[in-house]
C-alpha cells in the first residue's frame, strides 16, 4: 500500500537540554503509518499482553481505503513520552476548548476533558473515575482525532487537568484575595497518562469529523460486528431454575399473546452446577437439551446460555483444566488461564459437545468484570505467567475472541452478551450489560459506548411502577440488544396491565424496523459508523460547528447553549432516527434537534429545525424524530425474526420534502457468506416527479441475499 510506506513523524530524540527545573526534556515520538489515516508509535519495551493482540484486530483495509488518506493530526506532532519510576509516562497537547470524549464505556458524562480516570475492568460502580466494563484507553478530539493506548495496564489519564510549571500555555498565577475571577482549575493544555509498564503501543486516528475518527478506529479493528438477524429481534431471559417445560410454556405465551420473541436466556439454573459451574446441562431440569432447542428452533427462536468462567470440581473438564487455573478462586471455582493453550482446548471441547452442536446460539458471559472482592486479587499468578493487573484488563475480551472463533469455524454467527471488554472489541459479537440499572445512567451509556467501540444494552428486568417498566421498554427497544432479563423477578412484558399493549407496540415496532437496524449494523461492520450514535457523532452538530449552527448567536440563544452541554439523554439509531427517552416521573423533556429539519416519526410532521423543542408526549410512545430526506425501511410486525427462506413485503418510510436515496443492506442474516462477497446493497431512491411530487423506485435484486418481495412507500410528510 501506498500509504504506508511513505512518511514518517518526528524522531525519538532524547534532547539534552533541561528545564530550568532541572527536569530533561522528554522524547518526541516516531509515527509510523499503518493504514490510510491511522499511525503507530512503540515507546520504550512494549507489553507481550495487548489488547489488539488478544482481539486479534483484523483492519478492515478496504473500508480504511476507502475514507481515504489524510493528513497526520498537526497538533499531536508535539506529543511526547518519557520513563520515570519503572513507568511509561505520556503527553498529549490539546488546545483552548477542545473538547475530549471516550475513555470507556461512561454512565455519567460524555464530555470527559478535565477528568482524572483510572482505567481499571471492573463493575461500574456509580463514578465516570475509570473503574467500567470497557475502561477502553482511547479518547476522541473534537479537532478530529483519536488516541489509542494499546495497553492492559491500568492506565491513569489526566484529561487536561495537569498544569506544567513551564509549559508554553502555562497559565498566569492569580491572586484569590483580588481577583473574583480566580480559577480553582486553572488552564490545561495536555492529556497525560501514566502506563505503569517499561512501554506501550500508542495509535493515531485521524478524521474530518468525530465520526470518522470513530470509523477509522471501528475499522482498524476490524469493522463492528454485524450480528444474525435473529440478535437483532426481542430477547427474554427466564427465570434462574426455570425447566426447559416452564421456557417452552413461557415461549407459547409471548406468542398466544403476540409479543415477539427471536431469542431465549437461560440462566445459571440450566446447569447441574453453579457459581461455580459445571458447564453441562442438568439432567433433571433439561433431560433432553437437544430436544428443548429443536422446539425453539421449529419456531425460529434462538437460544443463550448463562455461564460465568469459574470451573466447579463437578465439571467433567476439571481435572483436565486444573493445571491450566490460577492460584486464586472465583466463588471456590478454579479461574481458567486462556493464555495457555489446552485451557482453550478443554473448554472448546465441553462447550462444542454440550451447547454449539446441540443448538446453543450463544452465550452470556457474567461476572468476568468485578467486582473485587468476588474476583482474583491483583496478587493472583496464572500459569501463562501473566500478570493479575493485565489478566483483569483482558479476560472478558479475551473469551468473546474465544468463543466468536468457535462460532465462526462452524460459519454460524453468534451475537450475546458479556460484562467486561477492552480496547479491540468492535468486531466482536458481544453486547455490555451489568447490575446497575439506573435508568437515565443507562442511556448516558448508550452515548459513549459509541465512543468506546462497543455495544450497551439498557436491558430492563423489572420495575417499580408500570409507567417505569413502560418506559424502560421503550428505551430497550432503541437499542443494540432489545432484551428483558427476568432472570431474578420472572417480570414478563405484559405485566403491567395498564401498559401491556404500549410495551407489546414497541416490541413490535423493534421488529417492523429489522430492516433499518440491519443495515444500521451494516454500515457498523462495512463502513465503521457506530449504530448507536451519541449527538457529537451527527453531521454539522459536533465540533466547531455547534456552536454557531444555523443563524443562531452562541451567546445569547438557548440552542447554542444547549448543544454546548453534555448531550447524554437522547441519541441517534443509524443515519436517520433520534430517540429522546422519558425516564419515570417525567410527562415533558426538551429535545435538542441538531440543524436541518427533524420530522415526528409517528406522523411525519415538522418538529423542528436546528433548535431545541419541548414535548410532552404522553406515556404511550417513545419519542422519536426523523430526520430530513430520512428513509425507514421496515417489514411486518412479525413475532420472530424471518427465517432465512422468508420473504417479506417492505414498506419504506420517507420523510421530509426533499429527494433523497439510501441502500438497504441484506444477506443470509446467519452465515460469515458476506465475507465471501454474498450480500446485496438496493438503492431506495426518493425522487420529484414532473408534478414536484415525491415518487419511489428500486431496483431489486434477484438474489438468494435479498429477503424483500414487493415495496410500497409511504411520505409521512404531507
Ligand atoms: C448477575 C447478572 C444477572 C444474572 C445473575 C445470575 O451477575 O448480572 O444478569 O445473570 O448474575 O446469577
């Protein structure tokens, strides 16, 4: 490639000169480019254990070919590293309000310049301080670039709070007694971190815009994960001893009373051990497991299994695996090393004979996050001789890669859930979940797992009051995995009366729009775009060009001020929807509408343009806005996912009065075929005819990858 054998930046020099305090001046680094728009630098000795190593980050290179090339982000030139006390110190400039996002999966912030982090795997624990499910060491500017450091360490980022004593921004001293404008944070100009290693891999991603930083990023590891159709569908989790009769039962209840269902949770309780566990089915619960999910699959409902890693003494692999375990336990269950290579082999071994050869779809994977005290110390040794602190920061990536592979060896796609990630996990066919369930906390997470490359799920389990579950169905079903998990409270959609039949209408709206998140999730996997996308990520509203979008005047008028704010409680699903959530308690939430004109979804009439709008919906429905030239392919309202031999009519929503033209992605919706070239890509055209009225065409494809029959197309906007 072109590219990659031309330029290279700075040079690691180590200059004599000192500062006048005596410090010497730490080295600049030395930019290597690796695809078009993204660089690498090896400072000092770089760890054996990385993150991208463990994900085996595979870049998507034609998807990174076809952003283009552009140049190194100018103001990183002066970055620079140093080692002091056995550690990898770093130093990135920033420059007067530039604003910061990512550092992991956050639940209460998305704007994170000036924050102090710890990145740390853990259970969240209520504080944006670095303790996450994906503490992921990647930030995203405002000036369009990102910083990955590609490192499983615990890693502390100062986000511009450090203020050098001799900095070329080194703020003036003040006085507190004279001077009102005293700042108790004065100025930063720098992100600096601490890599408590001998050396770290850094990467740079470039972008016009924090969309393409993010493109780049999600592509350089290998583009998102585009999940089986049936992933995508409504998923219920069943109560923990649940028999495979009582699922069975449950299952013909969501569809007596037409609730969709396209997958089905077993919890710990399939097994004949837990916590820990033994990995095999318990024979008086599920005497027959390959007859439980031939049930299933007759009506096209898929199947998840619970596990958490921690072998029990009953397992039929303990022995074999014993070796191969850590010194300390996790609830008294031996703690796999899956560095060494049998403990890999023992368990693809059990699992395919027990789960994937008998129908299992998938897997939950718990509690590889935290919290402390149920897990390994940071004291604990592991066979492979990995250290406690970079085995804590890789261990749920590292059984997504594990178990993904298993699945794609039999050309079957997975799609399921797990509770700890890292940096390298877009690919990866796995959705965050966890305890927390703080409902507005929920949706922040919504907004910055787009900058994090992972996928969150607000799932909803149980509640106190109707308009709550109502309202935390609603928000399940904008997400990456629609999933309510009655694994502790046996709640079922429909058990709050009053609200059964506006939760039943959102399910069912969540399968209508299989189409749209099927190719909200293509453009995931082909072109890097998160499907989940916070407000900072849309066109013409991050950056520079918020402030003064439209006419309006930043200093005096309420949008301007208001897109200046941390954007955390509405978001975008692809290109076209918005979702503003209300949360329990609330009957009216303002909506900011970034600039153009924004569309309500269920009627189709103007809402606003470019401004912030109050609403007041009622309980029914979740608000949502189209926007301009917004086209919304959807299908039925089916109550499982289509079959592979399926076809179904569509019906393409436009919105807005101007032209407009999108392509909708499909495939096999099950297989790996698409790497292989089987895929279609049908271009929805919006077009005036002579009258000025707006008239739709396609051409469909005449491909077993093509699950449409007929088009009919509806203008919302009269
Ligand atoms: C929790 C998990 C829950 C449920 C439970 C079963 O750790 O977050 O969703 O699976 O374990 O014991």
């Amino acid at each position: 490639m072109r590219l990659v054998s031309s330029f290279i930046f700075g040079f690691s020099v180590c200059i004599l000169l000192k500062t006048s305090s005596g410090f010497a001046q730490p080295a600049t680094f030395e930019w290597q480019p690796v695809a078009p728009g993204v660089w690498k630098s090896v400072v000092g000795t770089s760890d054996g254990v990385t993150p991208l190593g463990i994900a085996e980050v595979k870049p998507r290179l034609d998807g990174l070919q076809k952003l283009g090339d552009i140049a190194f982000p100018a103001l990183l030139g002066e970055s620079v590293h140093e080692k002091a006390d056995g550690k990898t110190l770093l130093r990135f400039p920033l420059k007067p309000g530039e604003q910061l996002f990512g550092l992991g999966l956050n639940f209460k912030t998305v704007q994170q310049r000036g924050t102090i982090k710890t990145l740390h795997v853990d259970h969240y624990n209520g504080k944006d301080n670095g303790r996450t499910h994906a503490p992921v060491p990647f930030y995203v500017s405002s000036l369009g670039y990102g910083v990955l450091i590609n490192s499983a360490r615990y890693i502390t980022v100062y986000a511009g709070t450090g203020v050098l004593a001799e900095g070329k921004n080194a703020p003036p001293e003040m006085n507190r007694n004279s001077q009102k404008n005293w700042n108790p944070q004065p100025y930063s100009d720098a992100v600096e971190m601490v890599v408590p290693a001998a050396g770290t891999e850094v990467y740079v991603f470039a972008g016009r815009n924090a969309m393409e930083v993010m493109q780049r990023y999600n592509l350089y590891c290998g583009g998102g994960t585009l999940p089986p159709k049936w992933g995508l569908g409504f998923t219920h989790r069943t109560p923990t001893l649940f028999t495979d009769e009582q699922i069975l039962k449950e299952v013909a209840e969501f569809e007596a009373k037409g609730y969709p269902l396209s997958f089905v949770g077993l919890e710990p309780g399939w097994q004949s051990h837990s916590y820990p566990n033994s990995f095999v089915w318990d024979s008086v619960r599920f005497p027959k497991p390959d007859r439980f999910l031939a049930q299933l699959a007759r009506k096209n409902i898929r199947s998840n299994l619970w596990i958490n890693p921690y072998v029990s003494t009953h397992s039929p692999i303990f022995k074999d695996v014993l070796p191969y375990t850590g010194s300390h336990t996790v609830w008294v269950g031996r703690v796999p090393d899956f560095n060494t290579a049998p403990a890999r082999r023992f368990y693809k071994e059990l699992f395919s004979k027990q789960h994937l050869s008998v129908g299992v779809s998938g897997y939950k994977v718990d509690e590889v996050d935290g919290y402390d005290n149920w897990l390994w110390p940071d004291v604990a040794r592991f066979p492979s001789g990995i250290g406690a602190e970079q085995m804590r920061q890789i261990y749920g990536l590292q059984f997504q890669k594990m178990t993904d592979d298993w699945f794609r060896e039999r050309n079957q796609r997975t799609y399921g859930l797990v509770r700890a990630s890292n940096a390298g996990s877009p690919a990866l066919p796995y959705v965050i979940y966890n305890d927390y369930y703080d409902h507005r906390d929920f949706i922040t997470a919504l907004c910055t797992s787009s900058f994090a490359g992972v996928l969150w799920t607000p799932e909803a389990r149980s509640s106190k009051t109707s308009e709550e579950w109502l309202r935390r169905m609603q928000t399940v079903c904008f997400s990456p995995m629609a999933m309510l998990n009655a694994w502790a409270d046996g709640t079922k959609p429909w058990t709050f009366p009053d609200v059964a039949e506006d939760v039943k209408a959102v399910m069912l709206l969540r399968m209508q729009l299989l189409p749209y998140l099927y190719t909200t999730f293509a453009q995931y996997h082909f072109e890097g775009k998160p499907p989940i996308r916070a407000m900072n990520l849309v066109d013409g509203f991050s950056f520079d060009e918020r402030a003064t979008a439209g006419s309006l005047n930043s200093t005096e008028n309420p949008y301007a001020m208001a897109v200046k704010k941390d954007i955390k409680d509405q978001f975008m699903v692809g290109d076209y929807l918005l979702v503003a959530p209300l949360f329990a308690g609330e009957t009216s939430r303002n909506v900011i509408l970034p600039p153009g004109n924004w569309y309500d979804f269920y009627t189709g009439k103007l809402a606003g343009a470019g401004e912030v709008i109050a609403i007041s919906p009622g309980l029914a429905k979740i608000p949502l806005f189209v926007k301009e030239g917004g086209i919304i392919p959807m299908i039925p309202p089916v109550l499982h996912t289509p079959a592979e031999t399926e076809k179904l009519p569509l019906t393409v929503r436009h919105y807005g009065k101007t032209e407009a033209s999108w392509t909708l992605y499909d495939d096999d919706g099950q297989t790996f075929d698409y790497d292989r070239g089987r895929f279609t890509w049908t271009k929805l055209d919006v077009k005036k005819n002579k009258k000025g009225e707006l008239t739709g065409s396609w051409i469909a494809p005449k491909d077993l990858a093509f699950h449409y029959t007929t088009v009919s197309w509806e203008f919302m906007t009269r």
